[in-house]
C-alpha cells in the first residue's frame, strides 16, 4: 500500500461530476505530477488531497489511515499554491515561520526548523528582507519554504512556477527536483505544461475531463502511450496524426492507406477484423528525418522555425492541422517549395476509431 491511496474519489458540484471515479496509489518518496488541459479536474484534485475541498464519494488514506473527513491541517500536508501568498509587512524569517508560531512551537526550535529550510532554499542572506525586496523565483523558494518547515508527509504543489518567465522556470525546475532528492519527501505536483511533467516526474499521471488516462513514467508515456489523447498530450511539438482505412492485418503487422500518402505497414499486433476499419497513425515530429527511409511523404511547409540546435517546418493538411516535422540543425528547406519527409514504421503508433492504441509486436 502506498502513502497515498485514492480509491474511486469523485467530487461533485451539484448535478456536474468534475472527479469522476480516480483510483491512484502514491508510492513514498515518489515526485507525481498531475498533467492534464484546462479544466480536466487536476487541481479540484488536488484539492481533495489537501481538504480544501470535499469529497463527494470514494476513500483517501494517507499513511494507511482515512483522512477525507480530517481537517487539512490534520492530514500531514504542506500545499504550495500558484500565488506566492507572502505577507507583505513580515521579513522572510517570518513569513516562513508563520505556521509554526501558530502551531506555538518554542522559539528555539523555530529558529532551527527556520534556518535549516533557509539553507536548504539558498535563502540564509535574505531572510531579514521583506518579500517586495524579492525576485519572483526568491519569493517562491519562501513560499516552498514555509511549507518544508511543517515537515509535512506529503507536499501539494498547484502549478507553482506559472507566474514566473520562462528563464526563472527553467531554474526553479531544476531546484524542485534538488530539493526533491535532498528531502526525500513525496511530492505531488499539479501543472498544464506537459515539459514541467517530463522532466520533474519520476510518475506522471494524465487526467482528462475528471479521469485517469494513463499513469506511468515519464518515458513511458511517451514511448507507449495507451490512447491518442495521451499521445497527443505528451511530447513537445505534439505527435501528428493522419487519418487512413486499415487494408491488411496480421499478427506480424499492420497496413493503413493514408489517403494520399499511399500504404504505411507498422510493426502492430493486428487481427483480421481491422480490415476495412478506420486506423489513425501517429507520428512525433522528432521521428522524421530527410534521408531516406522505408516510407516518404512529401509536404509543403508554409512556416519553417529556425532554433539553431534544430528546425521545426509546419506544413498545412487538408484537415486543417499543421503537420510537424522536426530536424537537427538547419537543414536545407524553403516555405512553398515540397520537401521529402521519411519516416520510420517502428516509430509509428496506431490508433483504433475510439482512440486505443494498437500493440507492437
């Protein structure tokens, strides 16, 4: 049993399920992101695990014991909010001791909790300041702070970094996941930037409209995701897909006519009776190149980004989407002008008419 366990939690606001059904078992120690689009209930989740909101129906043990009736500060937690939530007229000292002065702790013990979480967080020399004397990522490493004081069982995270520039993301990513490994703690962390997911989790669990799609490793999410809204969510630029009628299938591959790119065969675990259904393949951009491959298709990119380290051109389908395709450094290609995209069939997904992804062989 792991130190958080929900068990088929819902959450309802009058006649509108948000949660609808979430089993999930939190192992100690574990740094768990909750990764999903606007409004598919991650945060409501959150939430729930921190008693800031009820629980409609279900069971949540934290430690193995029922806390979905406890008070939030009866459960063990720290929460760290989107918001910094720092008391203007109080020095950092203050603000990080906040909790535990209401808690009535002994002041030398205070000073102790204070000053370890001060040395943990680079935040010794600033701790006389006020937070308007701080940095954006400073006054989040105070807001973190004040909940590693508490010494919680766990830490609840809700999309922390979004008010930060892209440069001062980058770095308090980096210094989460220190502090992850130097606390040990279990850490669940709540973001819609599914590149904050891949490179902070050790699990990450994809949510969708107030359900569980897939729970698994960075990795594999990306290398085997279940379904194509999975596929679609994780990875940066996202997979493409291209629509096609499955015209042959056996248990040593799968063939689909892309409706004007001509036949792809994969290497998926088919049945005879895909023949005839319609098959949606996917593509991630990285997994293309201008070599040449066992299969070709030719595209006309209308917008090509430079980066240096690499080239992404978006070449417009008749569905409307941009295919994507991405390079290693600048490669020779012009807007309007066809250029020749081989891919790899071992590289393809495919996805059946209700969004279940096929099996490789």
């Amino acid at each position: 049993m792991g130190q958080l366990v929900l068990s088929n939690l819902k959450k309802s606001f009058g006649e509108i399920e948000i949660i609808k059904g979430v089993d999930l078992d939190v192992t100690e120690g574990e740094f768990v992101v909750f990764v999903g689009p606007s409004g598919c209930g991650k945060s409501t989740l959150l939430r729930m695990i921190a008693g800031l909101e009820d629980v409609t129906s279900g069971e949540m043990l934290i430690g193995g014991k029922s806390v979905k009736d406890l008070a939030p500060v009866k459960r063990g937690i720290a929460m760290v909010f989107q918001s910094y939530a720092l008391y203007p007229h109080m020095s950092v000292f203050e603000n990080i001791a906040f909790p535990l002065r209401v808690e009535g702790m002994p002041e030398d013990k205070l000073k102790q909790r204070v000053g370890a979480a001060a040395k943990v967080l680079q935040l010794e020399q600033r701790l006389q300041q006020r937070p308007g004397q701080l940095s954006g990522g400073q006054r989040q490493r105070v807001a973190i702070g004040r909940a590693i004081v508490r010494q919680p069982k766990i830490f609840l995270f809700d999309e922390p970094l979004s008010n930060l520039d892209a440069a001062l993301r980058s770095e308090m990513r980096i210094e989460l996941m220190r502090l992850h490994k130097s606390l040990g703690s279990t850490m669940i962390y709540v973001t819609h930037d599914q590149v904050e997911a891949m490179t902070m989790a050790d699990k990450i669990v994809v949510l969708n409209a107030g359900n569980i799609e897939q729970v698994g490793s960075p990795l594999e999410l990306y290398d085997h995701p279940e379904n194509k809204f999975v596929a679609g969510f994780i990875g940066s630029p996202k997979m493409n897909f291209l629509a096609g009628t499955c015209t042959a299938a056996s248990a040593s591959g799968v063939t689909i006519d892309l409706n004007g790119f001509g036949p792809v065969t994969t290497p998926h675990k088919g049945s005879a009776d895909l023949v005839g259904q319609p098959l949606t393949l996917g593509i991630r951009p990285e997994h293309q190149s201008l070599s040449k491959s066992p299969v070709t298709l030719t595209l006309t990119p209308n917008i090509i980004e430079r980066l240096g380290i690499h080239t992404i051109a978006y070449s417009p389908q008749p569905s409307g989407e941009n295919f994507i395709s991405l390079f290693e450094g600048n490669p020779p290609m012009e807007d309007g002008k066809p250029i020749a995209i081989g891919i790899d069939p071992a590289h393809c997904h495919l996805f059946t008419a209700d969004g279940k992804a096929l099996s490789r062989k």
